[in-house]
C-alpha cells in the first residue's frame, strides 16, 4: 500500500467521479473514458487521470475505464462497500427532508437514528423513525457506535450539539447549521449551506 | 474600478466571512480582526487579509476591521446591497424545506415562485406560495424576471427543467439533484448534494 497522503481537494473529487459512474450504469453504458467523465463533470481529462493514479491503475490507454471496475474500486477507497448509519440531529423542515431524503440508498448511507429536543416531537415519528431524546444522544449514539451525524438544529445550538456528538464518538459531522463549528483534530466537520452558494452567484449578477 | 478578474475561490470565500460577520454583530460586537475571522473559519489570517485587499482597504494595521462597515462592503461586493428574488423547482421534501427555510431574509434572497410538474401539487400551498405549473414556467419567470432558482427535482428531470430556466433567463441556478448539469457558459451553477459530504468524509472513517 501507498503511504503518500492524498490531498483533500482531490479525494473531494472521488465522489463525483463515483455520482458520474453510478449514473452512467443506470444508461447500460459497460466503459468511459477521463475524456466523458470530464465533460460530464466540467474537469479536465488530464485532471482526472491524475486523481486516480493516485489510488492506482484503473485504465489503459486507448481502451478507457471499465466502468463496473471502477466503481467497485472508488466505493473502496472511499469505504463506501458497507452501509454506514448516520445520524440526524434537529428534526425541523430540514432534518424531516434528510429523513426521507431517498437519495442515500445505494451510495454507502442509511438513517439510523433521529433526535430533537422538542418534547412535543419526541416520541413522535419522522419518516420510519422515531424521534429520540437530544438528553439520551450520548448513551445511544455510543451504543449504537454511530460515526457520522447530520446536523440540522438552529445556529444557537449547533455548537452545543456538536459537543455532545464528538463526545458520543461521531467523527463525521454535516452542519446545516449556518455557523462554523469547532472539533477535535479527529473529527471531520462538512457544511452545506445555500446561502453560501446563492451569494457566490450574485457576485457575477448585476 | 479596479478591471483585474478576482478567482472564483476568492469569491466563494466572501459569503463565509461575511456569514461570520453577522454573527459577530448579533453577538454585539463592533470590530474584528483577521486572526479572530481565521481563528472562527479555520483560515489563515494572512489568506483573509490578501483575500479581502482584493477588493479595497477594510482595516487598518494594528486597528482591525469596523465589523459594520466591512459587513456593508462584502454586502455590496456579493450584490446582495437588495434583496433577489428565488424561484423554487420541484416541491418535494427538499423543495418544501427550502420554501418554508428561515435562513434566506437578511441574507439577499427571498422565496419568489414554487414550481411543480404534479398536477395533485400545482395549485395547492407550500409555505406562503400557491405551487405553479412548470408547464408556465418559462413565461412566468420572464415576466417576474427572476434570474436565480433552486432545483430540486428528480435526476431524470434535471438537464429538462434546467434547459427551461435558461429560456426563461435565470443566470444562476443551485442544483439539488445529484447530477451534473449542462448550461450555457453566462448561467452559473453550483450544487448541494449531501452524499458528496458524507462520502468525503468516510475517506477518512476506518
């Protein structure tokens, strides 16, 4: 095995390059080509070769990427070959859409657990779920050994659920929140927020 | 005026700083700096410095930054100094968290239109809005001359809605389905996809 650290920028495209792949299945396509899949994805070919020959020789000149193959070797390396539960946190519109979002399913996530701290929504259901107590998130998240969560509470409490959460063992944390949070070195912090994207496009708006 | 063409990342970077801004000045706070910002946003200093010296002298050596006044600037630079109109496409769950999200006032944007192709949908209310047909959406974005929407329906839909808002002149569109999209090079997108955060981050899960 290579020991070299892979740059984050780059793994960060591995999951795109998979999105492209999977789709390209559903069509019935068999091979592609770093050409197609920069086309698909706005990249460059060169660019794409050289990701994945980071990870290994999954192509030969002239003859393209077999898809299937690839696939299979990107789900590794991003250990994605197993199905992993995540948490939800904050079960208001957001957290109720990523509850029955149906866009996980075969790309390496299932809904595992949901908590809020309203106690007119504990007990009740979201989706297939159950909403649990915010009070009892450390005990079951570590029962549960769950490693990654979604976090979709106000700004005001995001800082506060995220503590417990990194307490409860989560090393990967999705913040809806609109506010940065602080982790552990060993935790991985993502964020999605649409404003954020919204106002890098009104920048080239008049 | 200064003409010289600012990176695309610079840009992306402006919406957290200023995100982070406003919620110093809901914290009561007047002035910063640009190690507290790097400190809050886990950026350099110096690469928030040479970021915001692109666009003018905010801050004084040695005096930080007026948070208001910096605040107003980003809000001008970002062209959100209003408030843009944003047409919704596809109300599923997503859609209909993003219509009733509380996240968009103060922040440039407003919920403007809902569109959906489900006849038991269109006509009936999501949050404040009556549903429209995309069947008028081309019309009815032209006349609103609203130039930004949210997608958010089904991958096998996406490239044909997209194909239609760029008809109806919106220049900037922010793609929830998990597929790339095909525009003319005056259209900008960008897209959220919580799969692509979540299959980063297991990179680094054992």
């Amino acid at each position: 095995m290579d020991t070299k650290v892979v740059p984050n920028i780059v793994v960060g495209r591995l999951p795109l390059y998979l999105r492209t792949l999977q789709l390209m299945t559903q069509e019935g396509r068999r091979v592609t080509s770093s050409q197609e899949l920069g086309e698909r994805l706005g990249i460059s070919a060169a660019q794409i070769r050289k990701d994945l020959s980071q990870f290994g020789e999954f192509g030969k000149q002239g003859t393209g990427y077999n898809i299937d193959y690839l696939t299979e070797q990107l789900r590794q390396i991003l250990h994605i070959n197993k199905v992993w539960d995540v948490a939800i946190v904050g079960i208001g519109d957001v957290g109720h859409a990523l509850a029955r979002y149906q866009g996980f399913s075969n790309r390496g996530f299932k809904i595992a657990l949901l908590f809020d701290n309203d106690p007119q929504k504990v007990g009740t259901k979201a989706g297939d779920f159950t909403i649990l107590s915010i009070a009892d998130l450390v005990r079951i998240i570590q029962e549960a050994q769950v490693q990654i969560a979604m976090l979709s509470v106000p700004v005001d409490q995001a800082q506060n659920v995220s503590n417990l959460l990194v307490e409860a063992g989560v090393k990967s944390i999705l913040n809806y929140a609109p506010i940065n949070i602080t982790v552990p070195q060993d935790v991985n912090v993502q964020y999605i927020d649409p404003v954020l994207h919204l106002q890098k496009m009104t920048y080239y708006l008049e």
